[in-house]
C-alpha cells in the first residue's frame, strides 16, 4: 500500500502572487523497501556540515525534506548528497520543500565561520556589544570571554547569544541564552575593554523528512 502525500506551496515577491499545490503517492511498499517511515525534529547547525538526523528513515529512500532555519540572522545551508556541495541556502526565518532523492545523506551547517581573539570595546546595560574589529559577517554567535573580567571570571566565561545584523559590523546585541532577553554586560562590570571573547557560529532549525 503506498502512502498518500499532500502539500501546498505559496510565494508572494512583491506584487507577484504564485500558489500550487500537489497530491501524490509515495512508491509502494517492497521486499528491498518495507517500511514507511519519517522523522520531525529540530536541530543547531555550526560551520561543521553534520548529517541530519534521518531517524528511521533509510538514507536510500529519502523523499521530502521540509526545513526551515529558525534564527533570526544567518544562513542554513543543505546538502543532499552528504557533506559537499552545499548548493541550497535557507535565509534566516525562511523555509524550504525539497525532494530529496536518493544521492546520500542530508547534511546542514551555518554559513558564518566563527571568529576568536576579539576584543569588547565597550558595553551597555541594553545589551549593546561594541568591539575593537569588525564581526566579519552577520549572524548569531555563542559567545564567551577568554579573557577576564567576564561573567565566571574564570579561564572559558559564560555564554551567551550574540548577533550582529550587518557585515563588517563593530556592534551587536547580547541575549540570554533564549536568544530574546536582552543581557547586561556592564551592571557589575560581567565585561570591559579588556575583555577578549571568541565567537562560535550557530543556526536553529526544524525540519520533516520523510521516506520516498
């Protein structure tokens, strides 16, 4: 027995207004290919390309993927025949259907690099972060001071979210790890000018994958 598959589709850009929608059936059940399975989930991409967690779904049958990136800045990449060949790029809150095929394994990963041994100029009680050098490119970073003060005063500090809307930017906003709550670095002196902090690239996801 095959399995029913559903879907709609709707793009407006501007002025221009393109909806489709679709209604098929998976291939039917065989001996090399019994089961029916799919996986829903979420994820967080680094600039390391990982494997998307197929669940039950055999790596040889992959349909439909449904994904999209949740952050509010950076790009999600996706390969769909393992980790090369990144050729699809997921703006930030932005969601993509794709027809998988059988080529490998999906893999994801963040379009930013990270960035080390940058030093904080200054802060501000609102969670303004303003640096000695420019983040090189926009996006949504785990930070944490190397350098003392910081909010553990120890060897690695605490991490928090940061993110930076503009290329080349000196300035970004610190949050709380739930990424909204703005964090105030300067109240008790958690940051100052002598503080160095490295930066590592994230990007939040979720997805549906499903067998062909």
């Amino acid at each position: 027995m095959a399995t029913s598959i559903t879907g709609s589709v709707s793009l407006a850009y501007g002025n221009h207004n393109h909806s489709e929608s679709f209604a098929t059936t998976a291939t039917a059940l065989s001996h090399v290919n019994p089961l029916r399975n799919h996986v829903a989930g979420g994820g967080r991409a680094t600039p390391t390309g990982a494997a998307l967690d197929p669940g039950d779904v055999s790596a040889t049958h992959e349909g439909l993927l449904l994904i999209k990136n949740t952050n509010t800045v950076g790009a999600l990449l996706v390969a769909l025949a393992g980790d090369s060949n990144y050729d699809i790029k997921i703006p930030a809150a932005t969601a993509n259907l794709i027809s998988v095929g059988t080529s490998g394994v999906v893999y994801v990963k963040a379009a930013v690099a990270n960035q080390t041994g940058l030093g904080v100029a200054s802060v501000t009680t609102a969670g303004v972060i303003t640096f000695d050098d420019p983040v090189t490119t926009a996006g949504t970073y785990l930070m944490h001071a190397t350098t003392s003060p910081d909010h553990s005063h120890a060897v690695t500090g605490t991490s928090f979210i940061m993110k930076t809307t503009s290329d080349s930017s000196t300035t970004g906003t610190v949050y709380e790890l739930d990424g909204t709550t703005e964090k105030d670095l300067n109240t008790g002196t958690i940051y100052s000018g002598s503080t160095v902090v490295t930066l590592n690239s994230i990007l939040d996801y979720r997805y549906t994958l499903t067998e062909a």
